[in-house]
C-alpha cells in the first residue's frame, strides 16, 4: 500500500470516462479545504499514467502515439516499466515527505486493460507491477463508471491506439473494473459517471475525505 505520511489516490476508467476533469476539480477542492495536496516539489501538481518522469513520457508515446503493433504482454511490460520509474522517482518520495499524491490511471488501470481485456490474467499483472513498484498501491482508486457509447462521444481529440480498439474492447475494460471493485473493496470503489460533472465530483471528494480522516492526513 501506500508508503509515509501522505495519501495516494488514483482516479480510474475507461478512456472519455471524465476522471482527468474530476481529478482538477478534486485537487482544487482539496486545497480549498488547505489539503497538502501535490508532489514534493511541486505543490498542486497530478500525475498521469503513463508518464510524469522523462522515460514514462517516451513510453507515453510509444504505447499511444505510434501506429505500431505492439504484443500485450510487451504493452503490459511497457507499463510497467513506466510505472516502476514514477513510483520510485515521484510517487514514493512526495508520500514520504506528506503529500497527497493524485494520479491519473496507476495499477489498477493495467488490471482492467492487460490483465482482463487483453486476456493476461488479473493475476499475472498484478504481480508483474507489484514487483516493479515494490508493492507501492493507491490508498484509494475510484472508477468513473460510464457507458462507452457515452465516453467514446465526450471524446473530440483523435483517438490513441488504446482508443482505437473500439467499443468492444472498452466494454471488457469496464467489466475489467468492477471486477476488481468486488476483488480489492477495501481499496477500489466504482462512482456512477453519469450525473453532471459537479454531482460526480461531490461523490468523488466525499470518498476521499472520508478515507483522508480516517488515516489522519
């Protein structure tokens, strides 16, 4: 779990579920409420996966950029590597030093997408990331739940090759998801992404709250 003071969140979904606009508007509530939330060094500052060091943002581009076939366990790989640098580089020390780190997609999203969708097993690639993260897991991880006719429309950049995959592969990436909500409760919850944004938002920083005074942060 989680290592020092801090606390780790991560937001979570298939792609055009919302999460990167709940988590600006989750870390602006938390610091109105005069949470220390952001990264050593970088106060108010989130992370997104993968990327968020120098080597994540060159695997960013290649798993997501480049029109290339890539095997899912070289892509589950890829993420992982990706992964392991963030957590030890970013993730672990701005936890040591209290801060309350949000990210954009961390482990739970290579579960949903490698180890389900892709068919790899749930298991085999949650091994894989503890050891390349050294068991380094999200305190809490909220799932966006959408429709993916109703993301695949929010969405207006073109599609990355994850998008590509079509609507097929994101209903096995959302069934991945609350798989895994029933696996892990204690630290995975699924948040009904339907409702406006700011609706959705209040239900996003209620769970948080509540797991940030529970471990005392």
């Amino acid at each position: 779990m989680g290592r020092g003071p801090g606390s780790f969140i991560s937001l979570e979904g298939i792609d055009g579920c919302g999460k990167s606009t709940q988590l600006l508007l989750l870390r602006d509530a938390l610091q109105r409420r005069g949470v220390r939330v952001g990264l050593a060094g970088a106060a108010g500052g989130i992370l997104r996966e993968p990327g968020g060091t120098p080597l994540g943002e060159d695997i960013r581009r290649q798993l997501l950029h480049h029109r290339i076939d890539i095997h899912p366990w070289a892509e589950a790989l890829l993420y992982a590597a990706a992964r392991a640098q963030l957590a030890h580089d970013v993730v672990a020390p701005s936890l040591a030093a209290g801060w309350v780190v949000l990210i954009d997609r961390y482990i739970d999203s290579s579960l949903a997408y490698q180890g389900h969708a892709r068919g790899l097993g749930i298991d085999q690639v949650l091994q894989l990331n503890l050891q390349a993260t050294e068991g380094l897991l999200p305190r809490l991880s909220l799932v966006i739940d959408v429709d993916p006719a109703v993301a695949a429309a929010r969405r207006t950049a073109p599609p990355d090759r994850i998008e590509r995959e079509g609507h097929a592969f994101q209903e096995r990436v959302a069934q991945g998801y609350r798989l895994l909500a029933v696996r892990f409760p204690d630290r995975i919850r699924i948040l009904d992404g339907r409702p406006p944004a700011a609706a959705v938002a209040a239900a996003v920083l209620a769970e948080v709250l509540a797991v940030l005074e529970a471990d005392g942060v």
